[in-house]
C-alpha cells in the first residue's frame, strides 16, 4: 500500500525561501516603491579598511573630489518646477531624472553623486540632459512623471519613461547612462589614453581585438549593450593592452577582467559569444568576499550565484578571518558566493539570522543553496579546514540541511507536551502513544482561540495520558523534516501504529467533533479510519 505524504513545515522550500529572501530586499530597497536596484559594490576594495569603508563609498567619493566641484556641479543639474518640466523632459531625447525629498538622507546621499555624473556627461559632450525634482513640492509634476518614492531616478528617451538600473556612484551612473545612449565601448589608441584610463576606473572588461571587426568582436559589443554596470573597453593595439592588463600574456586576442582587489586580473578562456561574455561578467564582478552593505544588498541576494555562504562576525573579528575566508573563497570561485554581514548591524544582519533562528556571540558561518531552497549552518569552529569541509559539502550536495529549534525541554506532567525541532523525533515520531499535535505561531490570529480548546480536550482525555498525549509545537521558531504545514493552526493526530501517516484534523471542527474522532481512534487502536470527523457524538466538555 502506497504511503501518505508526510506534513512538515517548508522552511527551506524554494517557494518560502524566495519569500523570505524577498522580505530581507524590501527591508534594504533603495526607494519605498519604485524597487530600483542597487550596484554599489565593493569590487574595488583592496585592505581591510576598504571593506569595512564600503558604506560610506558614496559620500568618500564626495570628499575626495571636494565640495568646489561638487558645488560646481550641482549647478549644471537643471530644476523642474510646474512650469518647465513637460517641455524640458519631451523636448529633450535624453532626460536623467533625480526625483528627490529635501529631508531624505538617501536623497542627499545621491545628489552629489548625480551633479558629478552630470558633469563628466557634460565633458563628454554627451547629449543627456541632467534634471532634479523636489518631488514633494511638486507632487503633481511627480505624480505624472512616475516618481512614487524618494530617491527615484528615471531614464527618458524621447519623453519616455524607463527606471534606472544602475549603480549609484558618479562612475556607475555615466557607465549606465553612456550604454543607453549609444556609446556601450570605450576605445583607446594609445598608452598615454590607457594610462589616463586606469587612473579614474578601478574595474572594467579589456578585449583586445586585431581589427575591431568580426563576430567576435561583435559578441563583445552585443554583451557590452547588454550589461548595466560594467565599463567595456576596446583596443586594435597590443602595448596599450598590456597597461590596461599587464597580465596578458603574448596574445593578440584577449579578454580580461580587471578589478581591484587580491584577485585583480580574470582572463576570459570561453568562446566569444555575448552569453558566455555576460556570464564571465556577472560571476567576476563582486570580490572574493562580499562585504554586506544597505546599498549592494539587493544585487547580492539577485547575483547568479546559487550557493551562497555567510559569515557574520563583528569587524574586529572580521579582521582576523579576512584571510581566512578570502583563501577558502578563491579555491571555490564561481561556484560559491562569499558574504560578510556585520552582525552588530541589525538591520542587516538579523533578516537573516531570523531565518536560522540563531543569535550568535561567536563568528559563524552559515549557506544557502538557492537551486534547493536548503540552508546550512556551519556547527563547528571557523577555521580554515573546517569552512573548506563545509564548502565542499554545499558544492557537492553532501550537507545535512539545517533545521532551525529551540533549546530542548523535557517531558513534564503537564497534560500538553511543548515539543521543539530537536524533540520531534523522541516525542511524536517514536512515542507509544496517539499523539493530537497543535502546529501554531505566535502571530496567528486564529491560534490562540485553537489553543483554548486543546487544553479542554487534554483535560477532558486526562484518563488516557498512558495512550494519548497531547503536544504543541512553534512552527516560527522550530523546524523538521517530517513536519510541513502550509497554514497556521494545523491539527495533526498521529496514530500510535503508523506515526508517518498523521492525519489532519479540521480546525473548524467543533470540540465534540475531535472528541468524537479521538474515540473512535482509540477504540480502533490502530485500525485504519483515517477521515476526521464531521459529526458531533454524545462526548460531553
């Protein structure tokens, strides 16, 4: 006879993991509606400090230009009003639109930024018009130009609308901006232009290409319009080749990748094909170890990466195992993503700790498996061997799958059992009893009443405690693999004889009904009525 599916609780189904992961997003989303995506990355770190400094990139990037410029700057960014924004946005066949709120930190954050974006544009005599809207003052103007949340930045082509996907540095914006407007490739000639180059970018796709023609060299463009965030460049001539990437080698068809950080040259060893370009692209542009932030949150959890492993620690301990981590990371490139969450940071850190159900006091290391929907929780000391074991297992799907559970509790003579993840097993599967479990959480409307008249009927079958046991279970802070639930309360009666077969009870079934049922199952013993009950009987509570 074919076996009846086992309920348990999917905290590591691909469905709710993606639920979980998109709640994390909303808590670190650039703007409260409009859900533009963060490129703010830490590619470019190369200490310690760096790392650690990646939060405040935009506002040291400020800094180190000067408030002179930066003033300068803002002047060149034209301001809508009610009177000017239709003709300046459809008169124009480029428009960059900052949609902002005085007292918005972000926007304040990203104003400099955006002036200093304008101003390279304007040097590059690129024809994109740089604009600004104080969307709260002009609720209209913003209303009908699509500006639902501070900071918005929008994109128009001929008076029409497209969001931004870039990144949010001053760079990031003209790579973007540059890409949608026909120049997705920067060509160099010469030595003094490459040197010139590598002065202002820290990171950047080189393709060297004997005549600049040909599929290949068209793949390489093809991927260049493709891709949001990255700079593309070009070059017909071998020695300015080898200052963009020294590392090159004696080739004269060649594509690399540089950034700045220990792993700082990637060549490219695939078929010149867009995908396989993009691909390269998309698997070599975080670092070795990605430092969490506000700002790349969004890209970190959207990366092509399908394995991710976390580690949090604080930063004085994050020091210590930088090296560590960065070690391990480089023997499973492009197969796992490295992250590093402050996890003093609560904000950051504690979405996802949430979803383990830990609080640690120590560094620890714990992974997600996307393709799956499993997490995995590194349970021994983070040294190097051990995090090694840990990555080999999640790479070779050989880890056993964390399931989150509060501290153990003994059974008691309390007349209903509180049962934890770790205590499923002892308590209901292996039990000699009928076991009546009441799956609840604490953020259930409906569970508290539930729970009322459980403890009735536990009261009520006291006589039989020997035969039937009653036992409650959190499902927000314990898991099992034996126990999923798709609503809260679930009621579920496992027979002493065939504990795989629990059968669920209907909640909505009065106190009678469920005595009714109860009976009759303990007079069966381990008979095989497996419907619940519909009827009330003469059982009185």
């Amino acid at each position: 006879m074919a076996s009846k599916p086992i309920f348990f609780i999917r905290p590591n189904s691909p469905i709710l993991m993606s639920f979980f992961l998109f709640l994390i997003l909303s808590l670190f989303s650039f703007t409260s509606t409009m859900g533009s995506e963060d490129a703010s990355y830490d590619n470019d770190l190369e200490t310690f400090e760096e790392l650690l400094a990646a939060e405040e990139e935009l506002q040291s990037e400020v800094k180190e230009i000067g408030p002179e410029k930066v003033s300068r700057a803002q002047k060149i960014v034209m301001e809508l009003n009610n009177d000017n924004s239709h003709e300046i946005v459809h008169s124009n066949e480029y428009v960059f639109l900052l949609g902002y709120a005085p007292w918005c930190g972000r926007s304040q954050e990203l104003m400099p930024n955006f002036s200093l974006a304008a101003t390279t544009m304007r040097e590059m005599e690129n024809p994109v018009v740089f604009v600004k809207l104080d969307a709260e003052r002009y609720t209209k103007v913003a209303s009908s130009l699509g500006i639902k949340g501070f900071p918005t930045l929008l994109f128009f082509v001929n008076g029409s609308a497209q969001l931004y996907n870039g990144g949010f540095t001053s760079e990031e914006m003209v790579i973007w901006v540059r890409k949608r407007t026909g120049m997705p490739v920067i060509n160099i000639s010469s030595v003094l232009q490459a040197e010139e180059f590598i002065a202002k970018h820290q990171m950047f796709l080189v393709g060297l290409f004997e005549d600049l023609e040909g599929s290949d060299h068209g793949d390489f463009v093809k991927a260049a319009i493709a891709d949001n965030e990255i700079q593309f460049v070009e070059t017909s001539n071998v020695k300015v080749a080898e200052v963009l990437y020294p590392d090159m080698g004696s080739r004269n068809h060649f594509l690399g990748f540089v950034k700045g950080e220990p792993e700082k040259y990637v060549a490219f060893e695939d078929e010149f094909k867009e995908e396989k370009i993009l691909q390269f692209v998309e698997t070599n542009k975080f670092p070795l170890v990605t430092v969490m932030t506000e700002l790349n949150s969004a890209k970190v959890y959207s990366s092509p990466f399908k394995r991710q492993v976390f580690i949090f620690a604080e930063p004085g301990e994050f020091k210590k195992l930088l090296g560590i981590l960065q070690d391990v990371a480089r023997k499973f490139k492009s197969k796992i993503m490295f992250i590093y969450v402050d996890s003093s940071e609560d904000d950051l850190a504690k979405p996802i700790l949430t979803i383990f159900g830990l609080e640690p006091e120590e560094p620890i290391a714990t992974a997600f498996d996307y393709r799956t929907g499993s997490k995995y929780v590194l349970e021994s000391d983070l040294t190097i061997s051990n995090l090694e074991g840990f990555c080999f297992g999640l790479v070779n799907s050989t880890l056993p799958p964390y399931f989150k559970s509060e501290p153990p509790v003994p059974r008691s003579e309390e007349l209903i059992q509180k049962v934890v993840g770790k205590t499923f097993d002892a308590i209901v599967l292996s039990s000699t009893e009928n076991v009546l479990l009441e799956v609840y959480t604490p953020w259930c409307a409906n569970c508290e009443a539930t729970s009322k008249k459980i403890e009735k009927l536990a009261k009520h079958f006291k006589r039989l405690q020997d035969k039937l046991l009653f036992a409650r279970i959190d499902a927000s802070a314990n898991e099992h693999p034996k126990l999923q639930i798709d609503d809260y309360p679930t009621l579920l009666f496992y027979p002493s004889g065939d504990k795989m077969n629990p059968i669920k009870l209907s909640t909505k079934s009065s106190s009678k009904d469920w005595a009714s049922f109860i009976n009759k199952r303990m007079k069966a013993g381990e008979g095989s009525e497996n419907s619940a009950p519909v009827q009330a009987t003469k059982d009185e509570l």
